[in-house]
C-alpha cells in the first residue's frame, strides 16, 4: 500500500464507522447531480464511497486516474446526506479522500492558485481590491453582455460574468443606508459576532451591512470580532486540511475571545464549515472541545432571524424564487427558516422554483475546475429560474449568487441575484426602520 | 477486459464517455445492493435508445461475451452482477417519460426512470403507479420489469406484472421485438407476461407500457405496537381471515425499530417495542373508519399495546419512511447484511417469526426483521462483517437454516427480491427436475447461446445437455451453448 493510501487507511480508520455504514443500498443515486447527468456509478455517491474503501482495503492507488477523476468530480453538494438512511458522513469522508488523492498527486495549478489566495490575507486583500476594482468599471458586466447566449458559460468567460453578477441590484439601494440599531423599546436578545469572510469581505460588503442591520433590527446586538479570517471550507473541501486547520484554529480563537452567544453566517459554506469544526480539530486535543463549543453557536443568519419571528417590514411587491443553497439544506440541514424570513416580507410574492435544493454547480471553483459539468448543472439551475416566472432570485451563499447570477446574465436574462437578507433589509427600510442612524462598517459597529 | 476493437466499436455506438473499460472505474459496479457478491464486469456500456442497445448487443455478442443489463443496482439477489467479464449494459441514461395518456392511464418510460419518479410525474393528473418497492427513491422501472418488484402495497394492488402492458425488447441475436401495447389484451400468448420477472435473462427492455391507478380518495394509517413480534403476526393472520383488505400490513421488529428511530427518518415507533405493524387501509372515503376500527380491535386482541392512527399526510409519510428506508438504515448496527425474502403461508408467520429468532441467538448472529406481512413475504436481514470470517461462516449457516424453515413450513424461497445469483442454488428445493427442464427450455427460446445474464436464476447443473443427460433431449431439441468465456 502506497504512503498515501495508508494515510486514507488511518483517517479513515477513525471514521470507520462512517464509511463502514454504507451497505450500498443506492438510496443516494437520484440524489447525486454528477450520477444523474452522466449515468455512470462511479460518479455517484455509492460510487465514490466504493472506490475510497477500496483505497483502504489496498485494492486501488488513491494516484489512480479513476480515484483522482471521480472523486474530484464531487461537487461536495452533500444532497446524498439527507438521503441516506445510514446517516453516512460523505462530507467528512469526501475531504479525507481529497487530502489523500492530493498528496497521491499533486491538485491543479489553478487549484492550488485559488485557494492560496483565498487563505493568505495580503494576497486576498489585493486580489479582492483589484475585483472590486475591475467591477466598478462596468466592463465585465459590458463583456458578458456582449457574450450573452454565445456560448455555455464556462472559463474565463464565467469569471468575468460571476464578477458582474457580484454587484449590487440596481434600485435597491437607493435609499441612504442608516442604522438597523433595535427599535426604541426592544431588547437585547442575544450577542453575535458576523463571520465576515474572505468573498463576502471583499466583493459583498453590502450583503454583510445587510445582515448585521436585520439582526440588530431584531434585538441582536452585534459585536466586532477581530483577527477573524478566511473560514477555510474551499481548503477542506479540496483535501487541504493542514491549511483548513491552521484557519480554524485562528477563528476559534477570535470568536472565544469576542465572547458572543452566537456565531452569524451569510455564506451557507462558510456555516456549514464552521458547524463542523469540531471534528475538523478532533485531532487536536488543545483545540478539540473548544473548536467543538464554537461549532455548536454556529448559526446561518436566518435561523438567528426565524427564531424570533423576524419582525415585518414593509410591503415589497416582487415576484421572487428561493433557490436553497447546498450547504445550508444539505449539509446544515434548515429549510424552514429562509421561508420564515420570506414571509415576514409583505405583499412578497415567493413563486416555486423546481430543482430548488438541486446543486447549482457553483460549488466552490468547481466552474473553473470541471467547466464542462459546472456549466451544465448551472444551465439546468438558470433554466429552472426563467421558468419560475420570478423577477429576482433569491439565496443566501455568495457563490451560488455569483454561479446563478452569471448563468442568468450569459443566458442574456435580466434576473438579478439577491441574498435573502438584503431583501428583508429592502423592507425594512421601507418600513424606515434605519431612519436617522448612522451607517455601518463591514458588519461590525465601533 | 474486452477486447480493443470492441471498445472502439462500443464508442462508437454509444459515445466514448459512455463506455467504460478501465478496471478501477468498473470497481463500483461489481455488485449490486448486495455486496456478499463481487465480481468486476469487462465493460459497462450506458447506452440511451433501443437503437444503441441493439447495436450494443449485436457487437458484444459477436465477441462471444455475455450480457448483463443493469438498472439502478439496488436489487437484493445478486441479479445484476456481472460473472466472468460479462458486459454490463447499465439504463442509467435511458430516463425518460415518453408520453403519459392520462385518460387511458397508461404511461411510456424508457426503462432507467425511477420508479417514484414516474408517480410524481402522474401526481399533477390524479394517477400514480402502484408497485412501489421499498427502494422505490433510487429503483427503476426497467429493473422492476426484470425482477417483477413487489413493494408493501402489493397486498391490495398485485406486483408488477399486473401493470406491464406492453414491453419493446432487445433480444440477444439483436432483434427489436414489441410486445403487447395500447394496454389492451394482445391475442395469441401473453409474451409480457413471460418476459416480466425474467431476471434479465430473455432480453433487455428498452421501452415499458404500464397502467397507472387513481390516487384514491381517502387513507387511513395505523401503527399497532406490541411487546412480543409473534402477537403482530398472529394480529396480521386475524385481520386477513376476518376478510378485511387493507393495502398493507408490514412488520419492523425491535432491532430494526431501534436502528430507524437512530436515523434521520425515525417514525416514531416506540424503541422498547418488539414490534410495530403498520396497517394501511385506501379506497373510498365512505367505510374506512370502519375497517380501521376493526383492524384496531384484531391488533388489541392480538395482544398489541397501543395502536396509533396517523393524524395527517405528514404523520403518515413518517410512518412509511421508517419502514421504507429500514434496509439502508441497518448499516448502522453492522457494516454487512444479507437480506432474504422468503414467503410463507400467513397462518405460519408467528411460529415462523419465532423459529428465525431461535435461528438467529443459536448461531450468535442479529437477525432483524421488517417485511410485509399481509403477504406472508419476510425479509430477515443477517447482518453481519464480512472481515469477521468467522461470522461470515455462520451467517451462511443461519440463511440456510433459516430458508429451510420458510420451506418448510410450505413457503417459497423469493417473494420479490429475484432469484439472482443468491438464489439459484436454492430453486431444487421448491421445483423438481421437470420443472426446471420446462425453465430452462423457455429460457433458450429466448436465448440459445446463452448470453444474457447467464449463471442467474437456474442453477447450471441442472441444464439438460449431452453432458448433463437427465433425460434425452428430443431431436433438434436445443442443447446449452459452451459456457461464454
């Protein structure tokens, strides 16, 4: 057995259990997007799960073309866990085939680009500047629609156009931004800390404004939390757990010392990485029970604003779609509290979106990685959304904004993109809850 | 491996991505939902029409190899495995409704549709299909063809045969053969009939006709508990003498209960109960109060504990998920199992129930149980780990026994899951020379150079052939080919 497949052969051996209690029963087939597109079972989660165990039991090399090509092929979706009567853990057991098929052989140039930007701050920073930059002069939103409808939406193509599509709405925010403190006469409910994030920071300030002015509105207070950084799921989820770890650790320790009950998220996979830092650290017997404890306050923005009603605003009369993100009804596994936040806008017209807990192929970088399948699963995503009927898409994770919201601009639509808490912060302001405050910082108030 | 020029030749047929040759990717398809049995295939070819399928088996049977067709791989017998290098032709792609007739309530499917699938497809014209096997989320109509799949309402609604009218087949010699259809009663003999539960071993179908039912107007689910699994049986025996015909009566005993409760689809069931029986009653609204009071009274003269009666939809599609994930839900209580499906006469069931416990403590091995009932068809699941050879050992012991019992007791060795590759050595105990010789006929009109899904069902030895001279064959009378390399 190679270095490797015996270092999946130990990791697995702690999650045994996990990968032990698939009995093949292929119950995850129909829910897998790779199985239903191409047909083959080596691109479904059974599939996968086969050829990881016969990783273990030595009977494959993890630098074989087919570990390598049908395990990275994974959108890491997780829609096969909610489905598997087993209770299989595939996210932890896909990272672990990862970082093993990783060290087998080294990931892509491009891979390994991304997700070192993604996880040092000064190359980050820049790199986020420079987006932001490049944003603001109109062009990618002038290239894509130029490019509209010529071709699927894939490679550099799909960068440009995911870039545009990072942008605000038009419209929306033409009303000064003022203060979400609570209302005169409400309460304190609780203290959160905003992961503010690495895309979120740098190409969404607006969404994390958004979200800590809702939270105040309804009787959060939120709290700065400094020497937080990048959560490090694109790290896990791409078989990088030395640097997944290191970035866990760091957060752990940021959000201890702001001392807040509850951790906030608007990216659904930066929560859904978080929740699972626990065992991320297992191993690590300094950080376990604490990284643990901090994983256990993790909450997705609208779970925080569900559990208190959230409080009606204003009338909004838009016909609007919920695409639900992966990682927040898969793998989080909340579904009914977007649908709360929609209801407490008035007059909202939340029209059915067919596939809604479908992949839309985002995934990460998997668009840059696997542009073929990438683009097919998001055409497929961007055409159930011209169906719907509705006026604007609604989610609650940036990537999935920025997948469906280029898809939607290449296909030559209008649709635009928001996150479920700008368009409750929209009726908010109608309401003028915000009016007369003072505005906000990146999701933190001095 | 197969040979070079047939994979070109495959590629062609099918497109390049849709052949797969490379030993590690064929690894996945080496079994099917029961793993005891492995055996990698030269080949796995996903084609998407009749067309494809019948150049597909006119070039892999110009190679000499065999065929296995293969639909979603979550059959219970071994049926889809491949032996010697066979080569599997997988429906995986071939998913499409081709057209849903809702006044003559009928629907046409290419064989890889889901089977859940195709009743949500209905859903918006007040129609659904009726067979729905337990694996119904993943299984697909074509491999419900081959193995005529039953499912926990087949009590009131009959299997899939009774819904199959009309069938297009890709014949080994790679003729295209349409039988039946229109969903009226073809003349001359009932072909549907005889292909339907063939195992894969006459041919693969490639288009399926079946009927679709109403939804019905009402429903009415009830949960019996009971303290002692043979008091459910006899409850189940009670309210099927009394002439009562509810749609399903299924039982999940204790260790079974305990092993959904732990999984995201817990029903509800009591954990400390020995068993539950789910009974379900459908059909007009007017009378179902009725017939469920009654079967409420059979099950507390039976001596059950308590019995629930599903308030809404959503209570009742609880009750049913627990019972209809239960097999994928014991890989939490071992990592192997080996599920059987004997059937036997109603009136053995509690007797039988406790001969199967007995089994089960004497060869130290856990036996949990969940079946349908009303049809006196059990699934006892060995569960076991196969790196534990000794376990191995005596799980092989204890199926064995346990078959023997349901035998018996006037009982046949398969009620739904197939005979496959599980099963075969098994058939001498229920059918004699004769009627195997009958079989084995009918089977090499359909295939004389035994090529598809060849050492299933019929278990080898018992070929008429020069070899094998039980009786002699008559002149001109067909002889087994060699056996495929």
């Amino acid at each position: 057995m190679s270095a490797a497949a015996d270092s999946l052969a130990h990791a697995v051996k702690e999650q045994e259990e996990g990968l032990l209690n698939c009995v093949h029963c292929g119950f995850c087939l129909p829910a897998c997007p790779t199985y239903r597109r191409l047909g083959d079972e080596a691109d479904s989660p059974r599939g996968r799960l086969h050829l990881m165990r016969a990783v273990v039991e030595g009977r494959l090399d993890p630098g074989a073309e087919a570990f390598q090509t049908h395990i990275g092929r994974c959108l890491g979706c997780r829609a096969c866990e909610p489905v598997c009567p087993s209770g299989v853990e595939y996210g932890n057991l896909l990272e672990l085939a990862r970082h093993v098929g990783g060290e087998a052989r080294r990931p892509s140039l491009v891979t390994r680009l991304l997700l070192r930007v993604f996880g040092t701050e000064w190359l980050a920073r820049p790199a986020m500047f420079a987006g932001r930059a490049a944003r603001a002069t109109g062009i990618p939103a002038l290239v894509t629609r130029l490019l509209a409808g010529s071709a699927p939406p894939r490679g550099p193509r799909l960068g440009l156009a995911m870039l545009a599509a990072s942008g605000p709405m038009r419209g929306l925010h033409a009303a000064p931004a003022g203060s979400g403190s609570p209302r005169p006469g409400a309460r304190v409910r609780a203290t959160v800390g905003l992961l503010t994030g690495c895309v979120q920071a740098g190409l969404f300030s607006r969404v994390n404004q958004a979200t800590a002015r809702v939270l105040e509105a309804n009787g959060y207070q939120v709290v700065p939390v400094e020497a937080q950084g990048c959560c490090g799921a694109l790290h896990a989820h791409a078989g990088d757990l030395e640097a997944a770890r290191a970035m866990a650790r760091r957060n752990v320790e940021a959000f201890e010392a702001a001392g807040v009950d509850y951790l906030a998220m608007n990216a659904s996979g930066c929560g859904a990485a978080m929740a699972e830092y626990g065992s991320l650290l297992s191993h690590d017997p300094a950080m376990r029970d604490r990284a643990a404890a901090i994983a256990g306050r993790v909450r997705d923005v609208s779970e925080l604003l569900a559990a208190c009603g959230p409080v009606r605003g204003s009338a909004v009369r838009m016909k609007v779609t919920w695409d639900a993100p992966c990682h927040l009804v898969h793998a989080q596994r909340v579904s009914g509290p977007p649908q709360a936040v929609l209801d407490a806008v008035p007059e909202l017209d939340v029209l059915p979106l067919a596939g809604a807990t479908e992949c839309c192929g985002g995934a990460g970088i998997y668009g840059l990685t696997h542009p073929h399948l990438g683009g097919w699963i998001g055409g497929d995503k961007v055409r159930s959304v011209l169906e719907s009927g509705a006026d604007i898409l609604v989610t609650g994770n940036p990537g999935c904004m920025m997948q469906i919201g280029a898809g939607l601009r290449l296909a030559g639509s209008e649709v635009p993109v928001l996150h479920l808490v700008e368009l409750l912060d929209e009726s908010y302001r109608r309401a003028g809850f915000y009016a007369g405050g003072t505005d906000h910082g990146n999701g933190s108030r001095p | 491996m197969i040979p070079g020029r047939l994979t070109k030749e495959l590629a062609r047929i099918c497109g390049r991505d849709h052949v797969i040759v490379d030993r590690d990717r064929l690894l996945v398809y080496e079994s099917d939902a029961l793993t005891a049995y492995r055996h990698r295939p030269g080949a796995v070819v996903l084609p998407r029409t009749t067309e494809e399928v019948r150049r597909t088996v006119q070039a892999v049977v110009r190679h000499g190899l065999p065929i296995v067709p293969r639909g979603a791989g979550t059959g219970l017998s071994g049926g889809a495995v491949a032996l010697n290098g066979a080569v599997v032709i997988g429906t995986a792609r071939m998913n499409r409704i081709l057209a849903i007739d809702a006044p003559n309530r009928r629907a046409v499917l290419q064989p890889g549709v889901i089977n859940a699938e195709l009743s949500a497809a209905a859903a918006v014209h007040g129609l659904y299909y009726a067979p729905d096997p337990s694996s119904q989320t993943a299984c697909t109509i074509g491999g419900n063809v081959a193995e005529n799949s039953g499912g926990p309402h087949c009590l009131k609604y009959g299997v899939t045969s009774r819904y199959v009218t009309g069938l297009t087949v890709v014949l080994a010699d790679g003729s295209v053969v349409k039988v039946g259809g229109h969903g009226r009663e073809a003349p001359g003999y009932d072909l549907v009939g005889l292909f339907v539960g063939s195992e894969g071993c006459f041919g693969i179908a490639t288009e399926i006709e079946v009927g679709l039912l109403p939804v019905p107007e009402g429903v009415r689910t009830l949960l019996g508990i009971f303290d002692r699994i043979e008091d459910s049986g006899r409850a189940v025996s009670d309210i099927i003498s009394a002439g009562l015909l509810p749609a399903a009566m299924e039982i999940i005993d204790g260790p079974t209960i305990r092993a959904v409760e732990d999984s995201v689809f817990a029903a509800g069931y009591p954990t400390d109960a020995e068993a539950a029986l789910v009974i379900e009653f459908d059909g007009l609204e007017a009378g179902l109060d009725h017939e469920a009071e009654r079967a409420t009274r059979f099950c507390f003269r039976a001596g059950a504990r308590e019995v629930r009666s599903a308030r809404d939809e959503e209570e009742r599609l609880a009750l049913w998920k627990g019972r209809k994930k239960a097999f994928g839900a014991m890989g939490r209580i071992a990592p192997d199992l080996l599920v059987q499906d004997a059937t036997v006469p109603r009136t053995t069931l509690p007797a039988i129930l406790k001969g199967i416990s007995e089994i089960g403590n004497r060869y130290n091995l856990i036996v949990a149980n969940v079946f349908h009932a009303g049809d006196g068809n059990l699934h006892p699941n060995i569960l076991f780990d196969r790196r534990d050879l000794d376990e191995l050992e005596r799980v092989e012991h204890a199926s064995k026994e346990i078959m023997q019992l349901c035998v018996d007791a006037g009982g046949t060795i398969t009620g739904e899951h197939g005979v496959g590759l599980d099963k075969k050595h098994h058939m001498p105990l229920i059918y004699g020379p004769d009627e195997l010789d009958t079989m084995w006929g009918i089977r090499r009109v359909f295939d004389p150079g035994a090529v598809m899904n060849p050492g299933k069902v019929l278990p080898e030895e018992t070929e008429p052939s020069p070899a094998n001279p039980r009786r002699e064959p008559a002149p001109g009378e067909l002889v087994g080919a060699p056996a495929p390399a």
